[in-house]
C-alpha cells in the first residue's frame, strides 16, 4: 500500500511537469497532488527573489488565502532558509498557527528545496498533523516530489541561465498583475464559455469577494451573488453582450445597476488565439473590463438637465421680474392706501382723545356731584349736629347731647356707605382682593339691584386665579361697559354674562335680547361711523391687552358681544407671585 501511493504521487506529479509550461505551474500541480495524498495538510510553495534574501508564496495547496504572493525574508523561516542552503536534504521542524477561534495549533513543517542548475529558487513546505504514523511516507513523497519538479526544470533547459530567465518572467508577470491590481475598475478574463478564468483585485475594492471565489463563476454572479431574478437588468444586459460579442468580436454597454447603486461600463474584448492555432473561434480569451462610471454619469445627467432647464430659468426669471414690477406697483398703491388709513386713523385719534377728555371730565363732574350732593351736605349736618351738641354741653343738658351725638352717629355712618359705594363705583376692592372673576359677579349683582326689571344670568366657570391680574381690569371694565350700554339703549328684557377658559383663550361673553343694531367687523355700522354702546373703546380696550372683540348683531335680534384674550397655562399664577413677592 505504502509503494503504491508513492507510485501513483509520482506518476500524477510527472503528467503535470509534462503538462506545464513554467516550474511554477508544476509546482502548483504537485503541491495539489499531495494534499490529496495526506488530507488534512497544506503545501505552499515559495519562489526566491534572484539576489535578495526575500522569498515569496506563490502557489499551494489548501493554504489561506493571506499568504498568497506573500513576501518575507528567510530570517523568518529559518528552516526554509537550511532547506535553501542544503537542497539535497530535508529540513523538519514544527509549526505553530492560531486558528478562526484562536486556538493554538502545533502542525509538523517538513521544508525541501527544489534542486536548479542554478541554485535553488524554489522550495516546498509541507504541514501535517504531528499526531499520524504516516510520517515516513509524508518524507518519502516530498523527497520523490521535489526530485521530480528538479528533473523537469532541467529538462525544459539544460543551460544555467534558466533561472535568471523564469525569474525575469515571473517579475513580469507579476509587475502586470500588480498594475491589473491596482486599476480602479475590475479587469479580468472569461473562457468560451464565459466563466471568470482570471480577475483583478479591484473586485475586493468594490467589497465583492475574494478573487479566488470568482474563479469559475460567470459575470451576472460575481457582481450580484446569489441573485435569482429572472428580470435582472445586468444579467439580460450581460446575456445580450455576449451575444453580441459572438458576431461582432467585441461588446461595450452601460447599466445603471440598483443593487450595486453605481453605473457600470461594461467592455468585452477579444484575446487573440496563440500563434499557429487553428482552431475556431480565433480567439482563446475574453478580456472584460467594468467601471464604475456613476460620478460621470450624474455629471452628465446634471449638465443635461441644466441646459434644459437654462432657457426655463430665463422665462422664470423674465416672469418673476414682471411680477416684482407688479409687486411693486401694488406695494405703492397699498403705502398710498397706508397713507390714507393714518390720515384717517389720526383724525379717529385726535376724536379719542377728545371723547376720553370729555369723559374724564364728566368723570369728574359726577364725582365731584356726587360729593357735593352726598358726602358736602353729610359733612355739613355732622358739622351743625356737633355744634349744637357743644351748645347743649355747655347747657349741662346730657340727654340731649347724649340724642344729638347719636344722631351725629347714624349720620357719620351714612357717610361712611356713601363713600364705600362712591368707591366701588370707581374701582370695586374685590377686584383687587380677590380677582376679575369674583369682581364680575359683585358687579352682576349689584347691577340688577339697580335695573330689577331686567333678568341677569351670571354663567362665570372662571377661577380668580386663573385671569393673569394684568387683564383683570379690562375684563371688569368690559363688562361694566357693556351692562351700562345694555340698560341705557337696549330696552333688553333679559341679559347674560358667561366667562370660560378653554384651549388656553379667555372668553367674556354679554347677549342681551334688545332692539339691536346693524353693525360691521370693524364695529362700526353701516353707514361707516362707530357703532353705538361704545364699541369703539371695548375694541380699542382688548386690542390695547393683546385681546379681540367680536360683535354680533342685528336690529330686533339683540346684541351679543364676545371679547377673548390668549391665555398661557401658568400665568396667571406667575403674575400673581411676582405681585405678591
């Protein structure tokens, strides 16, 4: 058994050297036969660089792919470099390699230099397991392998210069690998059959696999593994081309590939058949060249629609001039209209500021009426009751003094509510001690106690807490507005007051079920003067607080007058503790 799979290595490994051109090839051949032989082992073949002490992994057998065209020196495999120095020996030894997992793993090395006419340039390494019996055979095949690789190169050339020569054409061959490699685009070459027989490294730039994977596949496989679309635009693309290549030698075309995200440029070239060849077709290869021609692509694109798009630029901006002439003929009529509106709104001033004059002087008359008529005569009686009380003392008559100064008591009181009521009527203490809510249901109350012919419904669902104090005010004065305007010109039979807070909006509401009147949005009427109730002043007083007023009405529908303010939620409790603070 032992002499029969000897036999067989050495008959496989002499067919190959028969069939190669280059040592390396018959190298590649043997190392192949030998881990067939022993499974489980790698063979990597090493080629030396004329004159340096760098050596290089060529070819092999189950050897990882990072040590393919691996360059190191010989001072760090001190056993390939006794292999060199001795080659009639062999050189054993022990390797160690980390495995996918970490783990530590001790392999048998058995390196043997590949005897040349002029030195040798090639050696084997063969690792194995250490724990096998087969170690005798392992030596007897490589010693029979290299012996074999030694004899073919020396029959293809009996002269010395033979190395120099394959070393110059393996330099060569991988200076034009190296410069395939380093192309951008991914270059290579199909069979007849149009399977990858060689491929650039470019594909790994693009991060499409390792090149090794792509030999033997076709083209649609290695730009898209694992695609099974039946409608796939590169594979029917490819498919065409080939076709095409098949009449015309040569194919070009251009596929905008979604998978990928790029465009791609796809050229499919002849190479030419060997000279002397007579078989058909003429050509022995295909050359194929892929770009990625995307930034072209989108300059292209970009450059067309910009020339498209130019004379529509122009039109638009021909139209857009046209309509700043427009715009601006209009923003001059609108100024002149301004214009207008301030003259106007001057005039409406300077009649403001003359009725808020007057009504501050009538004001004062009433005050000063209402002292005079009340407060003037009250003081005046106390005055005369306390003289006459003096009088009476100095009389000894204490029964009369004692009638007298309560009498002067009673007065002094009456006094005292004249001008608590003159006080409220100028601004109610509620509203200060407790807030616009509170201070809106006093004056609902005190108002029927006034008109009792006229049904007040007071809806307020407010908190005082909850009307921000800057707005307290102009809610009572509203609302104090409008209950006059009601019982002085609306001969209503009943009124409302409703106050809500809802999706942060205060809103104060008076409807009476009066004679009405036909009023506009601005609140004036029809005829264009301001409406009647004082309107102007309850929009002028909530447009001055940030608020709005809304007036709805119409003659024999009463009047219904709504003012809303915006409200943040939070406010009224932060301005109540700056006040207090």
């Amino acid at each position: 058994m032992f002499v029969r799979s000897v036999i067989e290595l050495i008959a496989s490994v002499t067919r190959g050297c028969h069939e190669s051109v280059t040592l390396r090839d018959a190298s590649r051949i043997a190392a192949q036969k030998l881990v067939a032989l022993f499974p489980g082992s790698s063979v990597i073949v090493f080629e030396r660089e004329p004159g340096k002490n760098t050596i290089r992994a060529v070819v092999g057998a189950n050897m990882p792919s990072s040590w393919h065209m691996r360059a190191v020196t010989l001072a760090e495999f001190p056993m390939l470099e006794r292999a060199l120095r001795r080659p009639q020996a062999l050189t054993r030894g022990t390797a160690v390699s980390r495995e996918r997992w970490g783990a530590l793993v001790t392999q048998q090395a058995i390196c043997a230099a590949i005897p040349d006419p002029g030195g040798p340039q090639y050696a084997l390494m063969f690792l194995g397991p250490t724990d096998t019996t087969d170690g005798e055979l392992r030596e007897t095949a490589l010693e029979a392998v290299r012996h074999l690789l030694s004899a073919s190169a020396i029959l293809a050339n009996g002269d010395a210069t033979r190395p120099r020569t394959l070393a110059a054409i393996h330099h060569a061959k991988l200076e034009w690998e190296q410069m395939a490699d380093a192309l951008p685009e991914v270059v290579g070459l199909l069979d007849r059959r149009g399977r990858v027989v060689r491929v650039g490294r470019g594909l790994e730039r693009w991060g499409l696999g390792n090149v090794t994977v792509a030999i033997g596949r076709d083209l649609h496989s290695i730009f898209h593994p694992g695609c099974g679309a039946g409608d796939c635009l590169l594979r029917g693309a490819i498919a065409k081309a080939w076709q095409d290549f098949a009449t015309a030698s040569s194919a070009k075309f251009e596929c905008a590939d979604p998978t990928l995200g790029m465009d791609l440029a796809v050229d499919l070239q002849p190479v030419p058949q060997l000279a002397g060849s007579t078989s058909a077709p003429p050509w022995h290869r295909v050359a194929f060249t892929v770009a990625n021609v995307t930034s072209l692509r989108c300059a292209e694109r970009e450059l067309t629609a910009l020339n498209q798009t130019l004379e529509q630029r122009v039109e638009e901006r021909t139209t857009q001039i046209n309509d700043s002439n427009h715009a601006l003929k209009q923003e001059v009529a609108r100024r002149r209209e301004v214009e207008r509106s301030l003259r106007k709104s001057k005039v409406e001033l300077q009649g403001l500021s003359e009725r808020l004059m007057s009504a501050q002087e009538e004001e004062r008359k009433r005050i000063a009426q209402d002292l005079h008529d009340t407060i003037g005569q009250s003081l005046s009686a106390v005055k005369y009751s306390l003289e006459r009380a003096q009088e009476l003392g100095r009389r000894n008559e204490t029964a009369s003094v004692d009638e007298t100064l309560s009498a002067v008591i009673r007065r002094v009181q009456r006094v005292l509510d004249e001008v608590r009521g003159i006080s409220m009527n100028l601004r109610p203490a509620l509203l200060d001690d407790l807030g616009a809510a509170s201070a809106v249901r006093w004056l609902c109350r005190e108002w029927h106690d006034v008109y009792r012919d006229i049904a007040v419904e007071a809806d307020i669902e407010v908190a005082d807490t909850e009307i921000p104090p800057m707005l307290g005010t102009s809610v009572f004065r509203s609302v104090q507005e409008l209950l006059n305007n009601v019982a002085r010109h609306s001969a209503a039979q009943s009124v409302s007051v409703r106050m809500r807070l809802e999706s942060g909006t205060l809103s104060v509401s008076v409807a009476d079920d009066g004679t009405g009147f036909q009023v506009g949005n601005d609140g004036r009427t029809r005829a264009g003067e301001p409406g009647p109730q004082g309107l102007r002043g309850l929009l002028e007083r909530a447009g001055q607080t940030g608020g709005r007023c809304h007036v709805e009405s119409s003659p024999g529908r009463g009047t219904t007058v709504r003012l809303e303010w915006p409200v943040a939620p939070g406010l009224a409790a932060r301005e109540a503790n700056v006040i207090l603070n």
